[in-house]
C-alpha cells in the first residue's frame, strides 16, 4: 500500500493545501470514495481512500434514500474514525435549501463544522455563503450539482464564496476537462467510476417530471417508492410512477431504473431502443494518466447508495490502479482484471467512459 | 401581467427563423427572448443576424433580450459568451452561471433564465445584488413555492418574476446530441440534423405514451405546459410575465390570444403538474 500519496496523508499534511499548491503535472490524486453508512466507511478506509464523501440522514443531499446516511451522532462517529487514520472526510450538503425551511441546511452546515469535516460539498447560492461567511477555515468544494462546466460558473463562484475545489460534471470530454483545468481558479475533481448521469447534474427535472421528485428537491433521482417491476410472460415490466420505462427480459442484468436509460419509440422505429442512454457505468481506469497529467487532484467514485461490497470491491481496485500509475507513471496500464473486477460491479456489467470520450456525445 | 415570447429552442433554416421573427414583431408581444440556447454547432443564424434581429424588433417597439447557452463546454463557446454579454444594447438571458459572471463583472442587469437554480428566496436576493433584474422560476418548481418566496420578501419581490407558462419543457441538457445518435451521426459531423426536426423528434414509451421531445442536446417534455387558467391567479401573486415557448407559427397567435385575454385552444398533450406540486407530466 506504500506510495507516494499515502505517504503524504500518513504525515498528515492537508490534502487541500498539497493540492492546491499542485502544479500542472504533478502526480498525486485523491482516491475519493462514497459510504452510505459507517460499515461502508470503514471498508472504504480499509480499503485504501484517502478521503471519504457522505450526507446527512436527511433531505440535504442529493442520496437521500431511506436506510442511508448518517445521524448527527453517527457522523460524528465517522469524523474520528476517520481522523483517527489520519484520512479525509466530507459532508455533502448538495441539495437546494427550501423556502421556510431553510434552517435545516443551515444546521447541517454547523453540525459539519462541529464534527470538524474537512471540506463541504455544497451546490446551493444562499447555503455557500453561509458556509463561507460563518465558517471560512472549512475548505468549500462546489457540488456536481451546481453544475459548474466552465471558467466563468467557476472564477464567480470562487470570487464569492472562496470555494477550493469543483466537482465536474460528467459532461465534459477528456480535451474540455484538459483545457479547464489549464485556467481554472480552483482545484478539479472529476467522477471516475460508478452510476453515469448523462445530463449536466443539478440541472435535470426528469426524475420530476415523472415521479415529481428531483435531487434537487427531493434529494434523490427517481426514488425507489415510485419504482414499480412487474413480470408478464418471460418480460419484466419497468414502470416509474406507472410510466413505463422498460420491457426486458427476466434474465437480463438491468440497473437502477431511471428515465435517461429507458427504452423508448419515435415515429420512425418499431424496435424501442436506449435513445438517450443504456444502462451502463462509468469507468476512467484507462483515463488515469490523462487525468493526472491534466492536474485533476481528485478522483470521485459514486454510489453512496451502493453496498459495502461494491465499496469494496471498486476502493481495492481504484487504489491499485492509482498505486500503479504513481510508482510508474510511463509505464502504466490498465489490467484487464481490474476491469473485469469493476464491471462485477457495474451497471447492466457495461462500463463506459462517458462524455470524456468524444464518440459518445 | 404581460406575455413574453422565450428562445427559439429548436433549429430552423435561417428564412424560417427570420419570417418567424417578422411576424413577431407585428404581434402584440410585448417582450421577446432571443438567442441560440442550445447548442453552438446551430449556426444558421450568426450572432450578427441575431443582432440584427434584436434592432428589428426594438424597432418595432418590443423589449428584447439576448439569451445564452444552457451548457458551456468549450473555451469557444465561453469566448461567443462574452461577445453577447458585451454587446452594449440588449440585456441578456442568462442561462448558466458563466453569464452571470460576465454580466456582474461588466456591472450589466440580467435575466435569469430557468436553467439557473434559484431555489430560495436568499440566492435570489444574492443574483439580484449581482444585476438580476428578473428571473424564470425553475421549471420544476410550483405556485406554493413561489408564494413562500414572496411571503418571506414581505409580500414583494425587489425584481421581476416570470413562469414557464407555455410549451415544451427543457427538461435537461447532455453532452451527447440525442438526435444525431439516433440518426446514426457523431455528434462533430452532425450535419445540423435538428434541421430535420423542427419541434424536436417525439420519444414515446412501449406503450405509445409520449413522454419526451429530443432537441439535439436537449431533452424537453413531450407534454405542453398550459399555465393559461392560472393567469389571474399569477396576476395576484404578483408574477410579470407568462412566457410563451415558442414550437412553431402557431405560437405567436397564442401569445397574441394571451395578450388579449382570449382563452387558447387546449393543446394535444397538456400537463401542468409542477405549477401545483405534482410531477411535471401530469395535467390537472
């Protein structure tokens, strides 16, 4: 497990400030990995994340699904584990704060400071000025969800609110994301691996369209209560609050039914096809030295809704490859059982690399 | 309260474009968005023409504003960006955060247009010291939300407000241009193929539900918005302006129909669910 970024995290130096200091080129890059529950959390740690993502028990953020998440108590658990390790750890508080209701944000960003979290991830206009107003010393990382994709969103963003970091989203290609990251006044952090959201987040109403719940309002994307199989014959029905979104078979691997990877009609056609996407995942393994050399700090895995196992399983994995392409950065390829690991885990078992390949937009 | 008239969001050749805006502005709209907000590979129309569009209607006595892309990916496209915020006339609509920045940093007021998440009533109050001077409620966002905001700004809002009232949602963008992959293209030689489909390419379940419209990177609701019951209710909230989206010819006489209090004819598919907190497909 030696390398060149653990050695930096066991000495304890700040993540943020190493990376902010990064020069283009440099080669170090957070493994950052989600937990959906404190089992998750120590896996991923064991595992080998130097830093891990979650959200509160509650509407705050964008994976608020039932079963999930952390109490007020529970975090603060997973504050000291994970300090104890000498490890990072963030609240994502991505969601958009409610008229009248405000102050359930407001504390989630105070209780994040109590707990001493190492950096917020945060999407909201009214809640990074809280945060950067009451508590400047806690790095801000701007949320996927406030679908940031440029230099202006950006330079604005922290002209304001001084954030250190953003997440991008998964809308760029591999070239977009090497030109920004050229300019951009903060530190980058892409998604590596995991479930693909196809649309620039934060800015997607499909999931209300349909069930008239939205990560943005409702912090999650076509949640479960509205997800609807039934078996007709040797076919599985897929329905989202009655829409049918698929028919497959019994036997086919499907993931998370969500309205971009339904199969649908148009005039022209009497096979339904994918036609926005196919249920498949994201994985950048291949992208590692691209992502490194454009100075990317941080490496995103999603899913703090999946298992433990899954978080497993993906943390052994990236940790390896990252590992990997450090110790030897020239020579660096991607092994076809890390792959074949992740797809174990994948969405429908297909992965993709997404929009940072140009022939898939 | 008054009609406004949003972007064109589909992709026409350019005389259709410039006979539309003709006949716009021997309408009774009172405001007119305009602008590509889609996509920078539709250049049937240069940001010359639209300019010269913008004069046209001044001329013919409309408010005009300039609107902006939805999604920025490319330094080009940020640099177009500048260019129409710049432009020293006409306000712009900003659609995504970029714009905001280049009209805060140039001390220009701004639209928000409904793709800038505004969810409450203290980022509003935030985008309003930076220039807003209106905004487009989110699309998925209701009446009960709208009256909250206003409620809790003591009864008026320090800007003004305008709601999606009328056709085809945009309800995400993607980096993948849906019609092109359909179609069989790579989204870099696409030969325009919106072209093809001026009011988007219609997705239906497998049980012949329409559900969405494919707009190159946009993807809209197959259903039509239809917030025309609501106008004096919206009236006494103190909204502005009820936004026509324009779909076709069609679209101009029922903004002309609005201005003049005239009921509309129902369109085929309506839905309003997210005015009244139920998903936005559904019609009530």
């Amino acid at each position: 497990m030696a390398n060149l970024f653990y050695i930096n995290s066991l000495s304890f130096k700040p993540f943020y400030t190493f990376a902010s200091t990064k020069q283009q080129g440099e080669l170090s890059m957070e493994l950052l990995c989600p937990a959906g529950n404190l089992a998750s959390l120590k896996t991923a740690l064991n595992a080998g994340a130097d830093a891990v993502y979650l959200g509160l028990k509650d509407d705050t953020n964008a994976r608020s699904f039932a079963g999930l998440n952390f109490t007020p108590d529970k975090l603060q658990e997973a504050a000291q584990f994970t300090h104890k390790q000498g490890r990072k750890l963030f609240l994502t508080i991505n969601t958009f704060p409610k008229p009248g209701e405000e102050s359930r944000w407001y504390q989630a960003v105070d209780l994040a400071a109590n707990c001493g979290m190492d950096a917020l991830i945060v999407a909201d206009l009214s809640l990074l000025d809280y945060a950067h107003s009451r508590y400047p010393h806690i790095p801000l990382h701007l949320s996927v969800q406030a679908s940031a994709t440029n230099l202006g969103a950006l330079s604005l963003y922290k002209e304001e609110f001084n954030i250190a970091r953003a997440v991008l989203p998964r809308v760029l290609s591999m070239k977009q994301v090497r030109d920004l990251a050229k300019v951009s006044p903060v530190d980058l952090e892409v998604f590596a691996f995991g479930s693909l959201c196809i649309m620039a987040e934060g800015r997607c109403h499909l999931s209300s369209y349909v069930t008239g719940q939205s990560p943005n309002t409702g912090g999650s994307c076509s949640p479960a209560k509205h997800v609807r199989w039934q078996e007709q014959d040797q076919s599985r029905l897929t329905r989202l609050n009655e829409v049918l979104i698929d028919v497959s078979n019994v036997d086919e691997q499907m993931g998370y039914p969500v309205v971009c990877k339904g199969r649908y009609l148009t005039d022209a056609q009497d096979s339904p096809e994918y036609l926005l996407e196919s249920p498949t995942s994201l994985n950048t393994l291949s992208l590692i030295p691209e992502l490194a050399q454009a100075g990317i700090v941080s490496l995103k895995i999603e899913g703090r809704q999946r298992s433990p196992a899954y978080v497993e399983q993906v943390t052994r994995v990236w940790r390896r490859a990252i590992d990997t392409y450090l110790q030897d950065p020239q020579h660096f390829q991607c092994r076809s059982e890390w792959d074949s690991a992740l797809a174990k885990v994948s969405e429908g078992q297909i992965t993709t690399l997404g929009a940072y390949e140009r022939n898939w937009q | 309260m008054k009609i406004s008239l949003g972007p064109l969001l589909y992709c026409w050749k350019k005389p259709q474009v410039m006979d539309f805006y003709q006949r716009v502005a021997h309408s009774p709209i009172p405001l007119v968005y305009l602008g590509e907000a889609v996509c920078s590979r539709r250049r049937e129309l240069k940001f010359g023409d639209y300019l010269a569009l913008a004069s046209m209607l001044k001329q013919a006595g409309k408010q005009v504003v300039l609107s902006t892309l939805a999604l920025l990916e490319a330094p080009s496209e940020y640099n177009e960006l500048k260019k129409q915020v710049e432009n020293g006339e006409f306000i712009i609509e900003a659609n995504d955060v970029a714009a905001v920045q280049q009209a805060k940093a140039l001390g220009l007021p701004f639209v928000c247009g409904p793709s800038i998440n505004n969810y409450n009533l203290a980022s509003l109050t935030r985008l309003h010291g930076w220039g807003m001077q209106r905004f487009v409620m989110p699309l998925e966002l209701s009446r009960s939300w709208l009256v909250k905001v206003i409620e809790a700004a003591g009864g008026k809002l320090p800007f003004e407000i305008e709601v999606f009232g009328h056709g085809h949602m945009p309800l995400a963008h993607s980096a993948r241009c849906f019609t092109a992959r359909h179609m069989g293209l790579h989204k870099d030689q696409c030969n325009i193929v919106c072209l093809s489909h001026p009011q988007g390419l219609l997705a239906q379940t497998q049980e012949a539900q329409p559900l969405l419209r494919l707009n190159g990177i946009q993807t809209q609701s197959a259903a039509c918005v239809d917030l025309s019951a609501e106008i004096a209710d919206m009236q006494g909230l103190g909204v502005d302006y009820f936004r026509v989206s324009p779909s076709d010819l069609g679209s101009i006489e029922i903004a002309g129909l609005l201005t003049q209090g005239q009921p509309l004819p129902k369109p085929e598919m309506p839905c309003n669910g997210y005015w009244h907190d139920a998903p936005g497909m559904v019609s009530r």
